[in-house]
C-alpha cells in the first residue's frame, strides 16, 4: 500500500490540490459559470475555517455554505465520528457499514455546501448522556491528538465548535466534542504537544480565532451573526437553501427537509482571539487580514516582505474577477496566466528571503493552494476536461486493467497538450495500451460517440499481493470505541485517494500546468443515467454464508441445521471448483463439500450444507468457516457491498465465518407475522430460533387474515416508515381482542403523539437508558414472559451492546402492567420501556429493549426474552 502521510514541506515541488470531496451527486455548484466564479472568488483570499462537532448532521451546514461558497473561504467538517452508533432508515447495515454510509453522506452534503470534511478515529458507541461516559470510552489524548493533526494538516484562521462542553449540548459525546475543541486549538500551537506530529513533517499551528455556537446557556451570548439567507447572486440561491439540500444528502437518518428562503443566520460566541477585537464582528474573519497582499504580515515576515510578489498576485486575482464574462471565460485566460506565473514566483522568492523559516512555510502553504486555483480556474476558462477512464470497475491482483486517458479541448488554441502521465500505486506494472476501452458500459441502448482532441491508453497490472480495496479505518480491527489506523492510512480523511490517476500537462498562454483527476469507470444505469465508480481490487472469488449466526439451543436431540454457501466470482472467466466448510470438533456437515462453477463477473453459485452438533453441547460459542478451493487456490473472504442510489459504493470485507451461539433456548410453536419498520433482521433472528415467520406488506396488514398469526411483531420506527401501519391500527386491535398477541418494538416520540398505543400513555421525550451494562430489575419474575418457556433471570441482561432501551414511555396508563425497570447512573428508575396490557382476549406488548442489536449480534439472554415474548399466547 502507498505511503499518505499528511506532509508539508517548506518548498515543495509540486501544486497542492485540494482534497478532492468525493461525491455520487453531481457537483452543480462547482461547475459552469457558477463553479469559475467561485474559483475567481477564492483568489481574492486567505481566509480558512474549521468547524467542529461530534457526528454527521451536527455541522452548522448553513455556516458551512456562507463561508464556502459566499466569503470563498477554505472551510471543512472535522466530525469526531461517523456516526456508526445511529439507526439506519434505508436499509439494514448497522455500526460500520451504517458508518461508510454516513460518511459518504457527508460527502454529498460537502459537495453541495462546499466544504472539506476531516474526522478523528472516534467510534459511535451510541447515545451518550454524560461528558464522564464519552471520556471513559474515548482515549482522551488520542481523539485530542487526531484533532491536532487536522488542525495542524488543515491550518485554518479561525476554529468554530458547534458545542460548549457542557450539559447545554445534551449528548455526551456533544459535550466531549466541546470540550475538546478549545484544548486542540492550543495544543495545535504548542510544538511541545504531540511531538511526534512535528518529526512526521506536521508544523505547530495557531488559529486567530476560536468561536462556538452562541446563544445557549449563560456566559454564551452572541457576538458575531453570520448572514446565511444571503442570496447568491451567480448560484441564484440562498446558503441556507444550499444547505438544506445538503443536509437532505442524511437520508440514512431522514433529514430531508425544506430549503427556506428570506433572512437567516448562525449565531456565534468568540471565546478568544489574537486578532485585533473588532467592536461588533459581521463576520468571523473580521480582524485578520485575510487579502493576499496582507498574506505575509499575517504570518509573520519582515515588514515589506514579498510585497511585490504578492501584489502581484493580487492584481491579476482581481482583474480576472473584473473581466470575467459567464459567456466568453476564455477572455480571462491570459490575466489567469500573469497570476499564475506570479504566484509561482512569489514562491520562487520564498526560498532566497531571510525570514524566519514558520513563517516562510506558512506563507508556501497558502500560496501552494493559491497556485492549485489558478491552475483549476484557468482550466475552467480554457475548456480543458482530463476524463480518466477505466474499462472495468473491478481488478484483481495479478491481473490487468485498461485505461483511456481523454483530453477535450473546448477552445480552439488556447490550449495544448505536452504530456500525460498514469499514476499507479508502488508494485502495480503501467504499459502503453493497445486498444481503448469503449466510452461507457452498461444500460444498453444508444452510446454516444466521443471524440477527444486526445487519448492515450494504458495496461495496467495489479500485483499478485495486491490488498483488497477497502476503507482504510476498517482494516484492522477496533480497540474498543477507537479505530485502529494503519501507520500509513490518510488519517483523519474521509477514505483512501482513488487507486489510479492520470496527470494532463498542458501549455496554455505560454505557461505549463498540470491536471490531475481520478480514475473512474463509467457505466449507463436503464433508470439513473450515467453513473462513475472508482476502481477497487477485488478477490477473485468471495464466499459468504447466508447467515452469520446461528442459534443452538443446549437441550434436545442434535438437529441439523441449514447453511448455505455463496461464491461470487469478480472475474470475466469460467471459474470451477470445491465449496467446504471449516467445522469445530465434534460437529459435522452435509455434504463434505460440493462442487461449484461460475461463469463470469457476477455469477454465483450456491451449495446448501446441513450443520449438526454433536449429541452433548454446553452453552457456548463456536465458529464455522467457508472457503473455496478453485485449483489450488483458496477464497476464504466474504464481502458486503454498501451500495445505495445517493452515495458511492464501498466494500467491506471480512472472514467468511459463522458464530454459532449455542443456547440454553426453549421456543412454543407458534406462527409470527412480522410488520417492518425502518429495516432491522429481527424476522431472520426469529428464523434462527426455528419460528414461522412471514412478513406481513401492505396488502395483508390492509385486507388479510391476521387471524392465522398467533403473535404479531412490529418492526422499529414502523410508525414513521409505514404508513399502512399507522392506518390501520383499527385492524390491529380487533386482532388482540380476538386473542392475538401484539408486540410492538420501540418507536420514536411520534407514536405516542399520534395516539397509536392501545391506551393513553406519555413519552418523556427521548426516554433511553444507554449504559448497556445498567441493572434490569424483573418486576414481575412470576409473569410468563419471565417463566415460559425460558426461566429469565438478572444474567440474561449480561452481553449486551450499546444500549438497554430507547424511546421508553413515561407515564402510563394503569390497564398497563410494567415488567421491567433500568436506569442509567444517577437517574431515576424507568419502568416504560417494557410494559404488557389485556386488549380483549388478547395482550399488547411494548418493549423498548433494543432487541434489534441485540439478536443481531447475537446476545444469548436477548434470544431467550424474545422468545419468550412471542410464545405468550402458548404460555399456561
């Protein structure tokens, strides 16, 4: 794997360019006359800010889009997480897959609100009430230090916390992420702290400003309001409307929303200042000289230093602004070249001026990202487009890859071409190609013919120990509530840069510059249209189970068990081999192994083996592997493809194993219809203990035989995702009064609102007790959800993850018996997050409980109580 460590030199050789913010939607605001306005406007000045919070959606995004987009500051999102510990409302992935997910929708919502985005290796253990539990899970001086390096790697003028580090932030893990900031904008200063940063090639840096969110809370009034209903005259929208859109990028968290129009803006509180005080600031940079000409007063050189240099540069930043025509850009071309070649000799001056050596390189900084716009602007304006095209979206090592470097030029004569260059990872082999690849795959039907001013193609071969492409925090396995980064991973980045790039050296006006754009496959979507990928190294071959748990119970006749094994082949080539499984000692499988054959990428072919313990077993865990012998060859991997409309795919790869949990278990014979919620597998956890289950859609729920179930089970947040589900509680009740058996998982505050529980009941609000370790006392120990058939006790609460219960209720009705009570430290006991009630003939049950981890990772205690919940209606 390549080396990215994050490294400023004093001079270095090459332009910087900005971290490219990676995104499926199209960037419609950094395009067109829109995109070289921005471009010209981010010329004019230094100004930078970072902005801090705890998770995906607690960025100040309205903040974000002012200052990107309306004062062309660098800005960026350093998240402590990425949000692995919330509910996901699209689909099923859960902790690190919900984590990629939330990360690109991130992306997306820079893309649009203009921002760069950083993160720290925090992992979202879930929600927090208290700055004591979210310090006893984070290290606190490696989160510290992860915010020091983006600060010190980033370098911005100002800093802003969306939270104070207090109990006015409400969640824990907010009030960790304020109570940080402040220490890492001194010890981002300090050279002393986190020295090994220094020997890496990082700098000491001081931030001028330190803000946070004001408004909240006493001591916090506020001192400068950011104007974010602004109308941006070239955009044609206001910076609040482009982050609403943005913000509508959080669909894994239901965020979309309206994109107001008319005055609004952020509020914020200075906390400290280096800069000269400003008596009422209309913006955060009031007070530093952010112009170009001020660039080297602000960091520290000699009175006069680089004056004319950076007049210069000053001047023809100006001048393209002024002369900048929406219809005719090529006309700023030549002005665009003077400050091109102006900023390269500013740097060019650096290296001969007696001046302290910070300062000489704090300067470079920003004049390396000076040089980076104007290259990218006078690409804009000359018509240049490098278009990287690979011919599949998949490799795998040891194997070849074609690409199709094309050049358009918009613009007769303003621009040629010099030279082209592929960029590879150390070990991969890069020929001259024979062929192009075609112009775009996939869809079928009409394929536009392209034709570039130039193309240049290349074979490119991966090498035989290639590593699989994956996001970079996810290749070695966590330390606790910490990601572990590789020593050489592109910490705090969103993920890893593409795998291949192809760099364009052009002349333009006289003057060479250099275009550098990611590799992509293109394909055609029936439905989508164009769509692009990266490339990824892939196995030849993944296997995977259908399940990655089963469930034992102790007692009774050894049963076999139904696993079924999938191989997947990446390759477009027949593949032909031996599917097995890898069994612990004294369990047995049928067959021993089958054979399989796929035919192409994408193929797959599957092999169905029956597992069978042996006669004794004892409370346990075991595992089961799979793996695939194709010639010698072995696959044990199995991938997950994190792949939804909005966002970019991801592969996720781990063991291709089975955790067989074996179980003190009991479960009554009954028939379980099962009503979805926002996505959880509770129904496939019910499948594991042996239990009939049918999902009950629409058309059952509305006009179907309800009847013909014994028990009913609602699926999380089923009031927010189903509407027929709120329709038609009508139908539910005559179903319990005629005997059936209700359980309802938790729902959010909604469904109190709207009256859906059979009697009255209040919520709180969001009611959870989030210790996972907090004591349950069993209220009533003699009911049958306690007594049939599993004997419940305090140990069935033991291994469970994340969280006890969520979205509880508060005070309730008398016809509702209470069945179990928790609290979190210090606070009172809740009894509203498990409580039972007769409708009828019938009972309603509402847990809170978060049975959907839990059965998910498999807790034994959880899959004891949820068994015992469905067999109510067999109970004496």
């Amino acid at each position: 794997m390549r080396r990215y460590l994050l490294f400023v030199s004093l001079f270095t050789l090459s332009v910087y360019a900005r971290p490219p913010v990676d995104a499926q939607v199209r960037p419609i605001y950094d395009s067109g006359a829109a995109g070289l306005a921005h471009l010209l406007g981010r010329l004019q000045t230094t100004a930078s800010v970072l902005h801090t919070g705890a998770h995906p959606d607690d960025e100040d995004s309205a903040f974000i889009a002012r200052t990107a987009r309306g004062d062309n500051a660098r800005v960026a999102y350093l998240s402590l997480t990425r949000g692995e510990g919330g509910q996901n409302i699209i689909g099923p992935e859960l902790f690190d897959a919900l984590g990629v997910i939330r990360t690109e929708e991130l992306l997306q919502a820079r893309r649009l609100d203009g921002g760069e985005q950083f993160f720290t290796r925090a992992f979202d253990y879930g929600f927090s009430k208290t700055l004591v539990e979210a310090k006893s899970k984070w290290n606190e001086r490696e989160v510290l230090g992860d915010m020091v390096h983006v600060i010190r790697t980033f370098r911005p003028l100002v800093l802003y916390s969306r939270f104070a580090g207090n109990e006015n932030d409400g969640h824990g893990q907010h009030q960790f992420a304020g109570y940080l900031t402040p220490l890492a904008y001194k010890a981002a200063a300090d050279p002393t702290q986190y020295p090994e940063q220094i020997a890496a090639g990082l700098r000491p840096w001081g931030a001028r400003k330190l803000y946070r969110s004001g408004g909240r809370g006493a001591n916090n009034e506020i001192t400068a309001e950011v104007q974010t209903g602004v109308l941006d005259a070239v955009i044609g929208r206001t910076y609040a409307a482009i982050a609403a859109e943005g913000r509508s990028q959080h669909k894994s968290q239901e965020m979309g929303g309206i994109e107001p129009l008319g005055p609004s803006a952020s509020g914020l509180h200075l906390i400290d200042s280096s800069a000269p005080a400003v008596a009422k600031e209309v913006s955060v940079f009031d007070g530093i000289d952010t112009s170009i000409p001020g660039l080297a007063g602000l960091m520290g050189l000699p009175a006069g230093a680089l004056s004319a240099e950076l007049k210069a540069v000053d001047n023809a930043a100006h001048e393209a602004l002024r002369a900048f025509n929406a219809l005719e850009p090529e006309r700023i071309v030549p002005v665009l070249t003077t400050g091109l070649n102006a900023t390269r000799a500013a740097r060019q001056a650096l290296q001969t001026l007696t001046a302290p050596a910070e300062a000489r390189a704090d300067v470079d900084f920003v004049l390396v990202r000076k040089e980076a716009d104007f290259v990218e602007a006078l690409a804009q304006a000359a018509g240049i487009v490098v278009d990287p095209l690979s011919n599949q979206e998949t490799v795998v090592p040891g194997e070849t890859v074609d690409i199709n470097v094309r050049t358009f030029l918009e613009r007769d004569g303003l621009a040629t071409i010099k030279n082209v260059a592929l960029n590879a990872p150390q070990g991969w082999r890069v020929e001259a190609g024979q062929v192009a690849p075609p112009s775009g795959g996939g869809g079928g039907g009409f394929r536009p013919r392209e034709t570039p001013s130039a193309a240049t193609s290349y074979r490119v071969t991966a090498p035989a120990n290639a590593g699989f492409t994956q996001p970079y925090f996810l290749l070695k396995p966590r330390t606790g509530s910490l990601y572990d980064w590789p020593a050489d991973a592109p910490q705090g980045m969103p993920f890893a840069p593409p795998l291949l790039s192809a760099s364009a050296t052009f002349t333009v006006n006289g003057t060479e510059l250099t275009l550098t754009r990611p590799v992509r496959y293109r394909f055609a979507d029936r439905v989508r249209g164009e769509l692009r990928r990266d490339l990824n190294v892939v196995p030849e071959l993944a296997v995977r189970f259908d399940s990655d748990l089963l469930i034992v119970p102790t007692a009774g006749a050894p049963e076999g068990q139904r696993l079924i094994v999938t191989a997947t082949s990446f390759v477009d080539r027949a593949v032909t081999g031996t599917l097995r499984l890898r069994m612990p000692a004294g369990w047995t499988s049928s067959p021993g192994s089958a054979s399989f054959s796929v035919t192409s990428a994408g193929d797959s072919a599957t092999a169905t083996f029956v597992v069978t313990p042996p006669a004794k077993r004892t409370a346990g865990v075991v595992t089961v592997s799979a793996e695939a012998d194709a010639g010698g060859r072995v696959f044990s991997s199995s991938v997950e493809n994190v792949a939804y409309p909005h966002i970019q795919s991801h592969r996720l790869y781990t063991p291709a194993t089975a955790r067989v949990e074996v179980i003190d278990l009991a479960v009554s014979r009954v028939k379980v219809g099962y009503i979805m919620g926002s996505g959880d597998e509770v129904p496939v956890a019910l499948r594991r203990m042996g239990v009939d289950v049918a999902i009950i859609d629409k058309e059952m729920l509305t006009t179907g035989d309800l009847s013909r179930f014994d028990t009913i089970v609602v699926g999380v947040r089923a009031s927010e995702a189903r509407a027929d589900f709120v329709a038609n509680q009508a139908r539910l009740r005559a179903y319990m009064e005629r005997g059936g058996t209700l359980i309802v998982q938790y729902q959010q505050t909604d469904y109190v609102e709207r009256n859906l529980p059979p009697y009255p009941v209040k919520s709180p609000g969001n009611s959870r007790v989030t210790d996972e370790t907090a004591a349950v006392r069993i209220l009533a120990p003699t009911h049958p959800v306690f007594t049939y058939p599993n004997r419940i006790t305090s140990a069935d609460f033991d291994g469970w993850v994340q969280e006890r219960n969520l979205y509880s209720f508060g005070s309730f009705d008398a016809r509702y018996t209470p069945l179990l009570e928790s609290a979190d430290p210090g606070e009172a006991p809740q009894r509203g997050g498990e409580v039972i009630a007769d409708v009828g003939k019938g009972k309603y049950v509402y847990t809170s409980y978060a049975w959907f981890r839990q059965l998910r990772a498999g807790v034994p205690g959880a899959y004891r109580q949820f068994a015992n919940l469905i067999s109510l209606p067999k109970a004496p």
